[in-house]
C-alpha cells in the first residue's frame, strides 16, 4: 500500500481539480445528535418524554432515541456548517424551553451516560399505538433483551454528508477509506475517556479505577466506540463488505434473514404475550446493524432501508462515531465539521483499493487501540500487516487533506478550512489538547476525579447558556407550529391503521420486502 503513496498523491490533486467549485459550494451536511435528559442530580430522568415537544413518531426534528430519557435532535441539510448549527441551537433552545414547563431536567452532555439506574428500570421509547409506533418500541424492546439497556443509552452525533453527482460506487470507495482513517477522527475528536461506574456494574472491563464512582482508561479517548460501546458478539460474526452495493446489501439481507440460536431462545413473544423482538434473526432490522459509517438513502413510507437503498441507490452517507463534545454548548462545532467535510472529501478522491477480511481484522484492531489508548505516546496501529505509529499516520492524512481545504477555502472565500487543518496538526503533535484530555484534565482540576461531578457542572453550564439565548417569536412559532402538526400526524396514522400487529410485524420483517436482489443489475 506504501508504494502507492506517490501517484495516489498526483491522483488526487486531478480528481480535486475536476471538482467546480459550484460542486464543492453543493456540499451538504446535517446533524442528529442524541442526548440523555438528566436529573439535577446527575441520575437518569424517569419522566415521559415532554408531550409539549410534540409526537416522538412523526415530529421531523425532535424525537427519541433508544430510551424514553433520550432526546434526539435532528437538523435539516444545509450549505455550511454555521447555518446547521443555527438550526441545532434553536431546536436545543425549543427543548430547554420545554423541558422548563414539566421539570427541572438538563441535557446531559457527555456521550457515556449520567449516573444510571437498574437495567430494567431505563424506559424504552414509546411511539403511540400505532402499528409503527409498536414497531418501534418492539425493536427497542429486542435491543435490550439482545444488548441491555445500559449500553443503549450512550449518545452520540451523527454527521450525515453528500456532494453532487456522486455515484453508489464512489460513496463506496469513500465509505472503504473512510472506515480505513476513522481513527484520525477517534483521536481528534473522541471526548468519552471516563465512565460513571453504574454503567459497568456487573460487566467484563478493562477499565481502571479513578475516583469513587469513576472509571477511566488512562489514554482512552473515545470509550464510546471501543469495546464497552456497540459491541456484540453476534455481530462479531459479521464481515461485511463494503465492497460494491450488491454485495453490501448480500451481507446485510443475510443478517436481516438468518435465524440466530440465542434469539431463537427469547423469542418473538413472551409467555404473557407481550413482544419481547421484532425477529429472531441476527438483525431486526438494518439500523440495528452498528458501522462507523452507513451508506443512506431517505425512504419512502413504510419502506425499508436496504430496499431503498437497492432500488434507488446511495444518497449520503452517516458518519456515526462522533462524541458529543462536553466543551461545546450543542455538542459539535464549526471547525469541527469542517474537518470533517475535508476528511470526507479525502476519503472521496482518494484511491480506495477492495477491502479485504484481513484488512476488516486491522481495522476492528486499530479502532480499538485508538478508542481505549489512544493517547498513548508511541501508539502504533495495524497498516497492510505493518505497524505504523498513529500520529505519523495521522500527520500524512492532514497533510494530504492541504490541497482539499485550500479549494474549499477558495469555493467559499476565507481561510477557515486551512484553519481546521492547522489544528489538527497541533493536536497530533500534543495530545494534552484534545477533548479527551481535556475532560480528565477537568475532571482532576475541580471534580475531584469524578466523571459525573463533571458532567453534570458542564450539562449546567450548558442549560444555563441555552435557556438565556434569546428566540425570536417567528422561531418560537414555527417550532410551536411542527409540534401540533406532529401530533395530529401521529393521531391520524393511528385512525387510519387496520391490520392486526401480528400480521404487520410479520409483513415489515418479511425478505421480500428488503429488494429483490436479482433485480439490482436492471437498476445500476
């Protein structure tokens, strides 16, 4: 892989070159960010989620996560990062608003969770009586028979991402080589070194004591995605390829079908009747499947992912290994965004070679070390069989990405994508910088060590920000407005529902309804 360094370097200016800037300006991003409602306490909220946030079903903006505790925030696509996290302010702001009315809750910032309750004392989402309302709670309630709760209330962003006139095949490529680099991102930006120990109680861990009631690994950097975070060992079992769309979809379909003996023995419904899955298969359904990034299209109703994405193709992609940033009132900001509309781009225009099962090995490998020592000085990760020190690694990335922030910068006037870069330099050469350091260094200079204590002073600071931002009546309004509409959404899908749930669950569940593979060529 080494040797092909230098004309991949030539390869890329041309591929850059052959980008307008009128391309480069149609560049789109969104953000969906996941936050847990908190106690003032520090411990989980209990309550149902705010009914004056509108329907959780059909709200196009403010919904629910995994958890009934756990607010998901959801922005529209926009032209510049700014313009995005306008939007993600003024959603923040409407929910604090919100929350405000029934209690005195907060926002929890960190992406390990707040100080937790029993297991089966986490509420799982409720999404009304409605077929898909059920189904939803259904798949949660399988989520947490298959993985426990615990694990599903970690939170996180996700960073949806498209350019014009990109084809399946090159998301593809992007996708091969992003997945190759994503410990750059974990090392930057990861921001989950430290965990209350209730999250860990009664588990296998490798993390060592810090304080009390706090874990940590001395070097880690983003705990979220290392083997304390969406780990299973049924999905363990799954190399999937992300080597064409066709063979994408083969390795998904298989896990959506094939019966797994483990949830053979749970069952689709308990003794009382109640649904304990929606399938007995490795998945239930495609976003069960955890990756670093997906390939996305936007469904039709009632239609399912791998369908849309066989029938009409990749339309963006999801990249969802970003910590939320406890050091930033939303959680992400414009510098960071940047960096990653720059590192998406290399992942682009970059060559991008098949990968293979052992490559797949390396990278479950190198995702691991950066996740859980990162900061390690002298760090190395796995590359082609070699071993590669991280920074040195990660400096040759940031210093191909130059040619590509240059042409950003020179798209949209300013110097700000340089920027981005020039502070990712700085990062890889002292690691003391980094949120994740900069989390324990916090924690040990005025909360005696604890991730909690915190977590919480930040969840503060943050609801206190929010709540003295102003917004205008005209925003208060049209946030006012999507509520009610959401609910009369969500009231006229329960009218208008007639099949039996059995008879429902049976047909969403069904391989027929995942594409016909045969069909695929027809449509390239």
């Amino acid at each position: 892989m080494t040797k092909l360094h230098a004309p991949a370097g030539a390869l890329l200016q041309d591929r850059l070159k052959a980008l307008t800037p009128a391309r480069l300006k149609g560049m789109r991003r969104g953000i969906e960010k996941e936050s847990l409602r908190a106690q003032p306490g520090g411990g989980l909220a209990l309550t149902p989620h705010p009914a004056v946030l509108g329907s959780a079903l059909t709200h196009p903006h403010i919904t629910t996560d995994f958890s009934e505790s756990q607010v998901e925030l959801v922005t529209g696509v926009h032209p510049s990062p700014e313009v995005a996290l306008e939007e993600l302010t003024q959603l923040h702001q409407f929910t604090y608003r919100a929350m405000k009315e029934v209690g005195d809750e907060m926002l929890w910032v960190s992406s390990m969770p707040c100080d937790l309750p029993t297991d089966e004392t986490i509420p799982i989402a409720r999404f009304g009586a409605s077929n898909i309302g059920r189904a939803k709670s259904v798949y949660r309630m399988g989520l947490s028979h298959r993985y426990g709760r615990r694990m599903q209330t970690i939170s996180g962003i996700h960073y949806n991402w498209s350019l014009p006139d990109v084809t399946s095949e090159q998301y593809f490529a992007l996708i091969r080589n992003f997945r190759r680099h994503a410990f750059l991102l974990l090392y930057l930006f990861g921001a989950s070194p430290a965990v209350c120990s209730t999250f860990v109680a009664g588990r296998q861990h490798e993390l060592q004591p810090l304080a009390e009631s706090t874990m940590y690994m001395p070097h880690g950097t983003s705990l979220r995605m290392g083997r304390l975070g969406y780990q299973s060992d049924a999905q363990a079992s799954l190399a999937v390829s992300y080597n064409s769309l066709e063979g994408y979809g083969a390795s998904l379909q298989d896990a959506l079908t094939r019966p797994y003996p483990p949830y053979e023995k749970v069952g689709i419904r308990n003794p009382g009747g109640d649904y304990n899955q929606l399938a007995t298969t490795l998945l239930q359904i495609e976003n069960e499947f955890y990756g670093t990034i997906r390939p996305k299209r936007v469904i039709f109703p009632g239609e399912r992912p791998l369908h849309a994405l066989r029938e009409r193709g990749v339309e963006y992609v999801e990249v969802r290994l970003m910590d939320l940033d406890p050091f930033e009132t939303v959680g992400i900001n414009a510098q960071t965004m940047r960096f990653i509309d720059v590192f998406l781009l290399h992942c682009l225009l970059s060559d991008s070679l098949d990968d293979t099962p052992q490559e797949i090995t390396e990278l479950k490998h190198n995702q691991h070390q950066t996740a859980e020592r990162g900061r390690q000085p002298g760090l190395t990760l796995k590359r082609a069989g070699r071993e590669v020190p991280l920074t040195a690694w990660g400096a040759e990335l940031v210093a191909e990405c130059a040619p590509i922030a240059a042409a950003l910068d020179a798209a949209h006037g300013g110097t700000q994508y340089s920027e981005t870069l020039a502070a990712a330099q700085a990062a890889l050469l002292d690691a003391s910088t980094l949120p994740s350091a900069r989390v324990l260094a916090a924690m040990a200079q005025d909360f005696d060590n604890s991730f909690v204590q915190f977590a919480r002073a930040q969840s503060q600071k943050t609801q206190g920000e929010l709540q003295n931002l102003p917004l205008s009546e005209q925003q208060l309004a049209r946030l006012t407005a999507l509520t009610e509409q959401s609910i009369q959404a969500q009231r006229q899908i329960e009218a208008s529902d007639t099949l039996p749930f059995e008879i429902y669950r049976q047909q969403y569940v069904s391989a027929e309804r995942l594409g016909v593979p045969g069909r695929e060529a027809a449509h390239a």
